[in-house]
C-alpha cells in the first residue's frame, strides 16, 4: 500500500557557524513532528532538510509541491504554519522568503 | 531578484547503519551537483535530503514539485534522470519507488 502524501515539509537543518541548526533548527524540525503527529495528518511527510544557501534569514522550511520557502522559522510559528497553510491552503505571507521559490 | 526554479532535486544522505550515505548516495548527490551545472540548468536546485524511511531501497531520491521517489540510485543513472526527466520531462519509470508520492 503507497504512502500518498498531500505535502512535504522540509526542514533545514544544516550544520556549520550560522546555518540554520546554530538557529534552533532542530527544535522546529521537532516541532513540526510533533504537532502533525499530535492532529494524525497521514498525508504531511516532515523531513530533514540540507542547505539551500537561505541560512542567513534562517531557519529555514521549504514546502512542497507549493515550492516555498519560510525564513526565521521559529517553534512558536510552527502551529500557525500547520494550521493556516498545511490545513488551510493558505501560505503565511509574512514569513516566507521571497528570493526563492520552486514554480515546476 | 528571487531564484526561481523548475525543480528541486532532493538527495538522501542520511547516515547511519544501512541508510542512504552508506549506500553511497553523496557520490549521488555530487554527480547531480556536477551534471546539472555541467549542463548550466539553473533552473534546477540540487539538495540534500534526510531520511525518509525507504533506505531499504536506497539511495533515495525525490524530486518536487513532481512528488515522486527515486530508488537505489547509483551515479551511473543520475544523467538519465536529469536528461530524461529534469529536462525531457519523463520521469524514469524504471526507477520510481512505488511506495511513496506527493500529489499535492
């Protein structure tokens, strides 16, 4: 039986002097664990990200197939990204970055 | 000026007893970093990627927005992958792992 996934959040957590794990990355990819756990949604894949260059507005969570990215994702943004974006289809304006994107 | 890409190109190299990076998979990423500028497709973004749990079938390989999973990638196939489907637009069916997609 095929996993089929609406979205895949990908969290950066790269190491190294100012990338985004010396941000509190890890705590973000551990929140977004949590809290898609915590409301069973089957069809969100939360994964470990490497650096896309971004670390200077980082943390940083890119979100597919929507191709975009958030900078200085921070834990206590993680439910409303969940809530209005993953569950609502509507992406947080304010915190994503607009130098990249993924249009496909 | 934002960058925008066609695609990303997400290679796992998570570590660890039977993961990706043990099967090989930086050699996989590198070879993607060296074809894809090789070809100046700046319109493709090449990654790293964590674990997604399919190192059974490893090296994985995703790529978005097409949401699919590649499986047991060596760096033999890497320029099949991107002439075939990064730039033909066909993904190698072959290749794909069954297991896993996102639709979006």
């Amino acid at each position: 039986m095929p996993r089929v996934f609406r979205k895949q959040v990908l969290v950066c957590t790269s190491e190294g002097e100012g990338k985004c794990a010396s941000k509190g990355s890890l705590e973000v990819f551990q929140k977004f664990r949590d809290e898609v756990k915590a409301r069973n949604l089957a069809d969100i894949i939360v994964t470990k990200l490497g650096c896309t260059g971004q670390h200077p507005t980082g943390p940083t969570v890119v979100i597919h197939p929507d191709g975009l990215w958030y900078q200085r994702v921070t834990p206590d943004v993680v439910v409303e990204i969940i809530e209005q974006h993953l569950v609502g289809g509507k992406p947080v304006e304010r915190l994503i970055n607009p130098e990249m994107k993924v249009t496909g």
